[in-house]
C-alpha cells in the first residue's frame, strides 16, 4: 500500500503536461518504473515516510501550540484549580488526571519528584474525571475539601487518592478525610454542590477545546503532553523549554 501511495505521489509530481502527453501505455510504463525503482531503492522509503512523520508532527505541534495559546488564561489563571510547586517558577506543569486511572497513578510519584528536585516549576492540577461514576466522586470530594479545607487539604487529599486502591463511595471517601484530620460532613456536603459542578464542567469543557480524551494528559508551557510520561523524558522536556 505504502509502494503504491509513493509511486503514485511520483507520477503527480511528474509535471501535468508531460502527463497528458503519455499514452496509457507510456503512464503505465512509467509507474512500472517508478516501483521498480522504490524496490531497489527501500531506503528512499523510509527517508520519505521519515519526512511525512516529521511534517505531521510540526503541523500537530503548530494546531497544539495554537489551542494552548487560545486558552492560556482558562489553564493557568481560572481561579479554582490548585496551584502548587513554586508559585514564581519559570516553568509551569498543568496535569489533567483522573484519580481511576492507572497511568495518573503511576506518573504522580515521578511527577511529585520533578517538582520537589527541580525546585522551580510551578504545578497546576486539573480535575479530569473520564473514566466514570466512580472517577466524578472522586473528584468532587477532592474539590469540595479544596473549597471547605483549603489548599493544604486538597493535596493531602490528592495524594491519598492517588494512592489509593479501592472502590470509591461516599462512606470511603468519607473514610479517607477522617484518617487525614479533616471533618468528613462538610466535605461530603460539598460533594454535590453548584460550586463544585461549574468547576468540574470548567475544567470538561477546557479539555474539550483542547481535545484531551485521555489521562494524564500534561501541558508543560507551550507543549501539549499526551499519555504518561516517564521521569527523565519529561526533566529532559523541562531541560530543553529552558535552553
């Protein structure tokens, strides 16, 4: 399929006067000799999917860098999402994450050691919940304690979640903010308000401009991470935004 594709971008790329001056005997020919020669040639092959990849990339990267730049307000300055790291840091890190997804697990140990090592990025997380009933609640407990206990509840909250590893309920999460300290009845009262669901549905909406459908998905400045990211990709990553 590939052969015939490239054969075929050959013969357009043959100027359109010399090809109606061909028989279909003399077109048929040349593409014979188009393929024959990519058989004996395979690298020309790679070098020309090589350069696709390469114009793909920079023409995501373009549309990318163009949505982050539409919604750089909504992302770093929305007034609700928890802001941590070093609030001056040169460098800002904006995670979307579901508290039911494996990968959002397993990046937040990395995650929180790029931070406290690096010293100077500042971190934003973004309450994503994708993956159902289950994720929602989780979320809103985290959020609600945010808005009933402050800043310092929610990442304690945040990283209990994180870690945790069964089902979530009202009566478990109402579990989890007594073993951290905190009173459990406002926060569940919270759970189910207006406040809590516009900012949810904020951060929905967010994502949907920036057509996340997956967790974690991290924005680091202007470059739009999809997927887990291992610890020394992304120091490398920050290493390279900062030249």
């Amino acid at each position: 399929m590939i052969l015939r594709t490239l054969a075929l971008a050959l013969t357009l790329a043959t100027p359109v006067v010399a090809q109606e001056a061909m028989t279909d005997a003399e077109r048929a020919a040349f593409r014979a000799e188009v393929r024959a020669y990519l058989l004996e040639n395979p690298e020309v092959l790679m070098e020309a999917i090589g350069v696709l990849e390469e114009r793909q990339a920079a023409e995501q990267a373009q549309a990318e860098g163009a949505m982050l730049a539409a919604s750089r307000d909504q992302l770093l300055n929305d007034g609700f999402s928890y802001v941590g790291g070093n609030l001056d840091g040169d460098i800002t890190v904006v995670e979307f994450l579901d508290y039911r997804c494996g990968y959002c697990k397993k990046a937040h140990p990395e995650v929180a050691e790029l931070i406290n090592r690096d010293g100077n990025i500042r971190y934003i997380i973004k309450e994503f919940p994708i993956l159902g009933e289950q994720s929602t609640l989780a979320s809103q407990f985290a959020v609600a304690a945010k808005i009933v206990a402050g800043d310092e509840a929610y990442l304690d909250v945040h990283n209990t979640l994180m870690a945790y590893r069964g089902e979530f309920s009202e009566a478990a999460l109402g579990r989890v903010a007594e073993g951290l300290g905190l009173e459990a009845a406002p926060i569940l009262a919270a759970m189910n308000s207006d406040e809590v669901a516009a900012i949810l549905n904020a951060n929905r909406v967010l994502g949907q401009q920036l057509q996340i459908n997956g967790t974690p998905t991290f924005v680091v400045q202007n470059e739009m991470l999809r997927g887990y990211v291992p610890f020394d990709q992304m120091q490398q990553i920050v290493a390279e935004l900062r030249g």
